[in-house]
C-alpha cells in the first residue's frame, strides 16, 4: 500500500480488479474464482450457493415420473415393464440401500414372465438419487439407445424401476435372462449439477457382481454429455461388450473413436 493510500482505499481497488481466476469460469461450473467479502463469500455467490443446495435436496425427494416415461417409451414403439425394490418407500431407500438392491418379490414374478427371452439387453431406466435426472433425460437417452442397436437384436421390455440402487441391474438382468444390463439412473446430485444421469453397463448380469465388473458413463445431461448424444456412445459400448463378452475393468470406452468422424471410412455404428 503506498503512502498515501487508505486500507479501505486498497481493498476497493482490490475488490474492483477482475478476479485471476474469473476466465476459467467460462469453461466449468465448479466453484473458482468467486471472490469475498471480508471473511465470507459475496452476497450473490452465497446465494448460489443456497439455490443449488435447495435443488440438490429437491432431486434426492423428487417425485419419479414412471408412467410418463413408460408413456414416452410406448409412443416410441418400446414396450415398458414397471418393477419396483424392497425399499417400500423414499424414506426407507435412502436409509436402506441394500433393500434398493433387490427386487420386490411381485416385480421378480413379471420379470421372469416376460415373454420371448433369453434376451441381449435388457435397458433399465431407474429413479437413484435423483429421480429429476431421469424423468428429464431417461426416455431420450434410452431411444436414441435402442435406436442405435442392430436390428436383429433380441430386447427386453425396457424396465422401469423405482427405489433403485444401481446394482438392481444385478437380479433385474437374471430375472429376464439379459446377456447385457444397461442401467440409467439417476446420479446423486451436486452442488453444480442435480439433473446429471448415470449409464452402467453389466455383462452376465447376476447377484454378486462389484463395481469392477460394471461400465460407467456419467454427467449425461445438457451441460455435460449431451443426452442426445448419449444414446449413440452407450449403444458402442453395449456392442463392445457383446463382442468381448466382458465388461468392467476389461471393458476400455473406446467408443469415441470407433464412432467416426466426418472423413473416416471406418462403418459408423448403425450403418
């Protein structure tokens, strides 16, 4: 500080000068460069914050809109099966997560009657932690999926479950007898992010299987992978893994560079 500059002189110029960090905002939603007010945040920056907790919140308790996506899934031309977990009630899932691992013992019933199995996949759409990520992404994602598949692909009846864990897949794909279960659920909501859709992918699906035996594809949401562009890249991944007969650790995504771009002659998925 020169001499004759005042300490709250200092702090207005320093306060009034572009913040170091402030172009890198531009290129992500974490929370950099907010600057302070004293000891705290700026008015506008805590209230932002405030907001995105309000609607991390709001995801976890959301309502699940099952018959709406099913209603999307049927004008498409995809037959829907609902199924539910053991965990009888929102309260119940988020302090039990084991109950939201296993299949209610009425739902188990309509999967094994499912007609025309065995089957290759079978696509479960499933509320997680945030059911406002799939009831805004789920029907899109799982068309442009199944769009994508090759025609002689024998496909279940695209589940909906509610209260459900990620690892539902799990008895879900024996119950069908599926080769393959691709999983969209809803990702636990963060403080930059309470919409975001997550994709797993299971091959030889069964009670049993870990995390290293599944596939992951996260942030499927506008700001992040787009979900129209979703479908094609998880639709890859599914055929990657029917010819490797794998997934997991064994299972690398590489469909980006297997989904050409303009100019290259490698086939195109779906071609």
């Amino acid at each position: 500080m020169s001499s004759d500059e005042t300490p709250a002189t200092a702090i207005a110029t320093t306060e009034q000068s572009e913040h170091p960090l402030k172009r890198l905002r531009d290129f992500t939603e974490a929370r950099i460069g907010l600057g302070r007010r004293g000891a705290g945040l700026p008015t506008a920056a805590h209230l932002d914050f405030a907001e995105d907790h309000a609607k991390a919140r709001d995801a976890v308790h959301s309502d699940f809109a099952a018959e709406a996506i099913a209603s999307a899934l049927e004008e498409a031309g995809y037959d829907t099966l609902p199924v539910k977990s053991q965990a009888g009630d929102r309260a119940t899932y988020l302090r039990r997560p084991d109950l939201g691992r296993l299949v209610a013992d009425n739902s188990r019933d309509a999967l094994t009657a499912a007609e025309g199995g065995p089957f290759d996949l079978v696509l479960i759409l499933a509320d997680g932690l945030s059911a406002t990520a799939v009831n805004a992404h789920g029907a899109t994602v799982a068309v442009g999926v199944l769009k994508a598949l090759p025609q002689d692909w024998r496909i279940a009846p695209v589940v909906i479950a509610a209260g459900a864990r990620v690892a539902l897949s799990d008895p879900i794909g024996e119950a069908v007898r599926a080769k393959i279960a691709l999983m969209l659920v809803g990702e636990r909501p963060g403080l930059s992010a309470a919409n975001s859709l997550g994709a797993y992918l299971t091959f030889d699906p069964k009670p049993g299987r870990s995390d290293a035996d599944r596939n992951c594809v996260s942030n499927i949401r506008p700001a992040g992978l787009d979900p129209q562009k979703a479908g094609e890249k998880l639709a890859a991944l599914v055929m990657r893994s029917a010819e490797l007969q794998l997934s997991g650790t064994g299972l690398k995504d590489d469909a980006d560079d297997r989904l050409t771009a303009d100019g290259d002659d490698t086939p195109r998925i779906g071609s």
